[in-house]
C-alpha cells in the first residue's frame, strides 16, 4: 500500500544550531535507510517550511507507524497520513506508453 505523508517539523525554539544540525543528520541518514529498504518513495520539500510531502510503501498501517516512529525527529512531528492509489490516468499513460517519465 502507498501513502501520502504529510510531516511538519516543530523542533524547539531554544535549541542550539549544532544540536538541530545532530539531529538533522540523523533524520537525514535514517531517510537514507527507508529509501534503501524500499519504505520511502519520494519526498519533497514544502516551500517555506520545515516540512514535507513524502510518498511511503508499507505492506500494513502498523508497518507504516513503526516506519514513521523510527525517525529521529518523530517526537517533534505532526503528521498527516493518506492512503493512496494509482490514478486512472496513470493506469492509460503506461498502457499507451510504458512507465510514466521520471521526475
């Protein structure tokens, strides 16, 4: 199953730069892991803010949320998850051509 996640980030004001920085590096290499391991699909930054949309497989919502809880920064995370599915205009696009252009 695919879902659609949308992540806004609320770290504390007061921390120190190299702190956030820390835990930056650590959100950033465990992203690294879920993309190797097939969980995170895509992501992308919303303009302006410390947040995402990001596209995530999982076989179960209870994968999903130990995925989603094993990230660094999930403390700090409000969270939006939607379930999605291939679009019929997806679905004419690879009869009539193949895969969909990358991005």
């Amino acid at each position: 199953m695919q879902f659609m996640v949308r992540i806004v980030v609320h770290l504390p004001g007061d921390w120190p730069k190299e702190k956030v920085e820390e835990l930056a590096a650590r959100e950033t290499a465990r992203g690294m892991q879920c993309i190797q391991e097939g969980k995170l699909r895509r992501i992308f930054r919303i303009v302006g803010q410390r947040a995402n949309f990001s596209i995530w497989e999982a076989a179960t919502l209870e994968e999903l949320h130990a995925t989603l809880l094993s990230l660094p920064m999930h403390p700090f995370f409000e969270l939006e998850v939607t379930p999605i599915i291939e679009h019929s205009t997806t679905q004419a696009w690879n009869a009539a051509h193949s895969a969909m252009p990358p991005f």
